[in-house]
C-alpha cells in the first residue's frame, strides 16, 4: 500500500515540479480533489477518521437527541423529573447497551458507542447519565460478569429499555473509599441457595425507578456482585427513595438503596468476579463514555456562545463577535473539544484492539471534563 502510494507521488513529480513544492491546493486539483475548508464544527476532520457505519450511528443519535430530548429537556430540569419512556425510546433506536453483540444489543464499535454518548450529552448531562447507566454499568456488568442464563433473562429486555438498571456502589459513608462498604450478604439460615442482602447505597442515578439493581456486597469478607429483582423483594425488604433538590443532574433520577434482608437467589451472584476488580471495570467503561459526553457538552455551549455573540450587538452596533475577547474564548474552546474529541477517538480504536488500560480513560476523562466546565462557566 505504501509502496503504491510512494510510487504515485514519484510519477506526479517527475511531470510537474516536485510534489514538496506545492501548496497543497495545487498538489490536490492534481488529484481531482478540491481542497479543504475549514469547519468549525469538525475543524480537525474527525469525520474521516470513522467508518461509514459509526457515521450513520452518529447520525441517529443526534437526531433522536435534537428531535426526542432536546423538546423537554428545559421542563424535565425544571421540574426534576425524568420520563422512563425515555430509555424505551432508546431502546427502540438501538442506542442500549450497543457495544454489546447478540442479546438483541447492537454489537457497534467503542467509538460509535462513544458517538452516541457526545449525541446525547448535547442536550443534557442527566440524559446521558442515565443512559450510562443502563448500559456501561447494568446491562455491562451482567454482560462481563454474569452467567449465560442471566445474561440471556435481563439483557434483551434492558436493550429495549423495558427493564431499567442501576448500579450500587457507593454508600453514605464510603464513596471513594469503595473497598470499606458496609453493605453485607449472608446466607439464608432458612432456605438453601439464598443469599441476603442488607445494608445502604446512595447517590444511585435510576435506583427509584430500576427494575434489576446490580449491588455490590461483601460476603465473608469479600466484595461480590449481586442482581436484586425488584419484583421478587418481599414487601419492606427493598426501598429505593429518591434524592431530591439536586442542583445538577436534574434531568436525570437519583435516588438511595436500603436493603433489609433481601433474599437473592445463589444463581443471581456473579459467579467468577470478587473484589473491587467488578465493579472498577464497569466505572472504567462508563468513565470512557463521560470523556465523549463532555464534549458534547462543550460543542452544544460553542454552538449557542456563538449565535449569541453573532446576533448580540454592543459599542456602535457592532456583534459581540467582532471583539478579539470573544474571538479568543471561542477559539479556545473550539480547540479544546477538537482536541478532545480526537483523543476520545484514539481511545475508542485502543478500546476496540484490547489495548486501552486505565489511566488512559482517566486522563481524557479528567482533561475533558475540566476543559469542558472550564468553558461552560466563561
């Protein structure tokens, strides 16, 4: 391919003046191509860095996103209040748990996972909080972890967002101090193969309105997965009360988990996962989907930074625009999002070849989320 590529240059140069001459307006009129032009909104070219199919994906996210959430997102803020239908509409798009293959998941790629995050964030933080949570922390963690006849018993109902997910971890006396939870299992004195879970969890995005909760709880010690079925607590044993008066997320439903006694059967343990290893697996996915998310986010606030200054007049008429102060803000974060969104890409192909580790999903998460508030709040 290479050599190809070198031989056509060669053959170029030797009927015109050498290729490293040119501009490369000339060396492209050459090629029957026109040349670039800069697009603010693409400013680096990501676009053809993707496959026609993550291009397409994009696509329907972004006209859900702008079509379905955008139209109520202001009153669902407003008013605290997230519309379940929601994650059925999701679902009906194909947008659940997509990197998933088979179980009626999509089977896409990270970065196209990626795109769908970004599409969603645009509109609201809370929108693709709740979409993170379904599919990178739920629906992930019964894909990794759990055994075929769990997998094949929640994950085709949870991609059509009929079932919700959610996913608890952290409690009121142990958030970044995961590995000291409270939050305990012991087994059934009364009936044989039940394990019973009690303890708290909190800050919890869907656990008011979840179906299937994924808890982590120790067990003689050690932390383990477990699937709780709301439908099968007896009554008291299971309360899921939600958070109110958040000052952010508002769009999205937060709530606690208190757990007395709930019976959950053996078969519902994830059976090959103990530690902090589960749990750290499934933040890593959803942390790679916040690093896109946020800028989405940053690309929504140009995008509205920048009608503004073109339509806001000031000193002798003329737009905000035209002031070099503002041409620079916008530049800034213009450059940020580009830059990130090319690191999230890079990410995405690691992702794709086995190849991403840790630290790598959280520096971009750190530097994207900071650039991206950074922005928000000029």
């Amino acid at each position: 391919m290479f050599r190809i590529i070198i031989h056509s240059h060669f053959r170029l140069a030797k009927r015109s003046r050498p290729s490293f001459l040119r501009t490369e307006s000339q060396w492209l009129r050459t090629q029957g191509r026109k040349a670039s032009t800069f697009d603010y909104k693409d400013s680096l070219q990501l676009r053809n860095l993707l496959e026609d199919e993550e291009i397409a994906i994009a696509s329907t996210a972004e006209e859900y996103s702008q079509k379905k959430l955008l139209p109520r997102v202001l009153a669902a803020y407003r008013d605290e209040n997230f519309d379940k239908d929601i994650l059925k509409e999701m679902g009906e798009a194909g947008l659940l748990g997509a990197t998933i293959t088979g179980y009626g998941c999509a089977g896409v790629s990270d970065v196209a996972m990626g795109l769908i995050t970004r599409a969603v964030e645009r509109v609201d933080s809370g929108y693709r909080s709740a979409l993170s949570v379904q599919s990178s922390l739920s629906m992930g963690a019964i894909h990794e972890f759990g055994s075929e006849e769990l997998k094949e018993r929640f994950l085709p109902t949870m991609a059509k967002g009929t079932l919700t997910g959610c996913f608890g971890l952290t409690e009121p006396n142990h958030g970044s101090d995961p590995g000291s939870m409270e939050t305990t299992a012991r087994i059934d004195p009364n009936h044989e193969g039940v394990y019973l879970l009690s303890g708290s969890k909190t800050w919890i995005t869907n656990s008011p309105i979840a179906d299937v909760l994924v808890v982590w709880a120790k067990l003689d010690g050690k932390i383990r997965g477990f699937l709780i079925e709301r439908a099968r607590c007896p009554p008291g044993s299971l309360e899921t009360p939600p958070i109110k008066n958040k000052t952010g997320l508002r769009a999205s439903i937060t709530g606690m988990i208190h757990m007395d006694n709930v019976p959950v059967p053996k078969e519902f343990m994830f059976p090959d996962v103990e530690g902090l290893r589960g749990p750290f697996a499934c933040l890593n996915n959803a942390r790679y989907g916040i690093a896109w998310g946020t800028m989405g986010a940053l690309e929504d606030c140009i995008e509205r930074a920048r009608e503004y200054s073109l339509s806001r007049k000031q000193f002798k008429g003329n737009p905000l625009a035209k002031y070099q102060l503002i041409q620079k803000k916008l530049a800034d974060a213009v450059t940020d999002a580009t830059f990130g969104l090319l690191a999230c890409v890079q990410a995405g192909r690691l992702k794709e070849n086995g190849l991403l580790v840790p630290e790598m999903i959280s520096m971009i998460k750190r530097q994207n989320c900071d650039r991206s508030l950074a922005h928000a709040r000029q």
